[in-house]
C-alpha cells in the first residue's frame, strides 16, 4: 500500500483546502470554501471525524463521519454518519475507499460508539454492503395535500401509545440537527413547537408537468404527546408559506410509521447500518430526512 490512511482535522488550512479540492474533482461540482465544515460541525454535538488516505502529503482519499447523540429508551447513544466520500481517480482500484472506513470503524469503536450508518450513493452502496458489512433498510415516503381537515385523513394518531411506540426505538435528536443545519441555511428552515412536541423542515420545489410546485420537507418530529402531531403538522405549513402538500421519508419499520396512512416504498435514501459496540438488528429507527447529510 502506497499511501497511510490518518485521522486528520479540518483547522488545517491547506488540509480543508485539499479535501474541498478533491470533493470537487471526484463528483465535478464546486465546493463552497468551509462547506465541509459547516456540513458536520456544530456547537454542542458530538466531534466530528475526518479520515484521510495520504500519499506523501497529498490527500488522495477522505471521508467525513457526522456525530449524533440518538435516545433508546431514555437513553443517549452514540452513532456516526459515514458521508463526504471522495477518492482520487488517479488513484482508484487502490481500496482506498474501503480502507478509510475500517480505519474509521477502529477508531470509533475504541471511543465507544455504537454503531455507523448513512445514506450511500449507487457508486459506495455496493461497498458497504457487500465489502464491509453493513446492512440495509429501505426508506418509505408520506405525502399529505395542504388542505383543510386532512389531518383526518393522512394521520392515525388518535388511541395511539406514543410509550409504545418509543420503547426500544432510535430516535433522532431534532434539536442539535436543527443547530448543524442552521449553519448551512438560515431563511429555508422553519420549526413549529406546541407543548413540548415540535416539527420542522424546510420548503423545497420540484417540477411538475412544467410547473414548479413547492413542497415541505418534513427534517423531523419529536413528539411529547401523539394528539400534537396534526397541530406541530399544520403550524409548520402554515410557516412554509406556498407549500403544496407535506412530505415525510422515514425508514421502513420506523414506528412513528404507525401515525401516518398510506404510507409507500421510496426508491432512494436506503439506510444502511454497522454495529460498532452496540446490537442494533432489533431497534427500529425513527431517522427521518434531516439526519441527511444532504438535507
């Protein structure tokens, strides 16, 4: 092997610009200067990992890895999110790309964290699920039309356990996600709380029979009682001003599934999971869009 694979940290100047620099060449699209950074970074969350391939003193491969401090039960646990993957294609068929995660899955799992996951693209999917072990869940999408009363018809909340439904579940910390996208966005996202309870998400726009149609995109909900699902819902297209309908994509088996109707199979965004420290192959996870790093 022609290159050593390092833990590296992005408060190098000309490190952050070698990687922005490669990003950019490997998937040709520019990459806004501390983009990167800003992307898995934030105050108060778990640090970030950055992991490099170096060939001398050029990077010739890196991966990013965004912490999170989910629940199970009442209980904090610690995951991380393999994302930012880019390798030189002078130096492609060097396992380059599989090297970076084992390395990482070393260092990870010695501090204790509990298992990685992410949202791959069709280049790194084969990878990680047949190379490096990880496993797959399918995502599901939830569709609900902006209009009066249809709550009633696009939510089962009513008699549902919410205790049930959050025993030995993965849940998502809304909060810390909305304080790292916050660097990204300011005027896109938007967060509607009620009694504990609190929804967000941002407005997007997709093309429709050459029409531009905007849409909510629903980041995440965090609920204190099952009854404020329709009222966080509602207040939160009521602050996205145009949006069409409300959109949720989850994953199949998440069981906060249960308080939405017809809900259908997504083509994309597959989860995929490595257990580090902790056995992951009972929990259901309640991951919705905003845990993306592309969100």
């Amino acid at each position: 092997m022609d290159y050593r694979v390092d833990e590296v940290s992005l408060d190098d100047a000309d490190l952050e610009r070698q990687v922005e620099s490669l990003i950019a060449n490997a998937f040709s699209v520019p990459i806004p200067s501390g983009r990167v950074r800003r992307n898995t970074a934030a105050r108060g969350r778990a640090p970030p990992l950055y992991v490099a391939a170096l060939q001398d003193d050029e990077i010739i491969g890196f991966n990013a890895f965004i912490g999170h401090r989910l629940s199970i039960d009442g209980d904090e646990v610690l995951a991380y999110q393999s994302c930012w993957t880019a390798t030189s294609a002078a130096h492609r068929g060097k396992r380059i790309f599989q090297n970076l995660i084992l390395a990482a899955h070393e260092i990870l799992n010695n501090r204790g964290v509990g298992f990685v996951f992410g949202f791959p693209n069709s280049e790194s999917h084969p990878i990680f699920v047949k190379k490096l072990g990880y496993r797959q869940l399918p995502s599901v999408k939830w569709q609900m039309p902006n209009l009066a009363f249809a709550t009633k018809f696009f939510l089962t909340w009513r008699h549902a356990d919410l205790q049930r439904l959050q025993r030995g579940a993965v849940l998502q910390d809304d909060r810390a996600l909305i304080r790292l996208k916050r660097n990204e966005m300011t005027a896109d996202l938007r967060q509607f709380e009620c009694e504990g309870s609190l929804c967000w998400g941002v407005r997007r726009q997709r093309q429709v029979a050459g029409m531009t149609i905007s849409y909510l995109d629903v980041g995440g909900i965090e609920l204190a009682d099952a009854s404020h699902l329709p009222r966080i819902l509602d207040g939160l297209l009521r602050e996205v001003q145009g949006a069409a309908y409300a959109q949720v994509v989850s994953i199949e088996g998440a069981t906060y599934n249960e308080l939405l109707r017809k809900v259908r199979p997504s083509q994309s965004n597959v989860l995929i999971i490595r257990d580090l420290s902790l056995d992951t192959a009972r929990l259901r996870f309640n991951l919705f869009g905003g845990v993306r790093d592309v969100y």
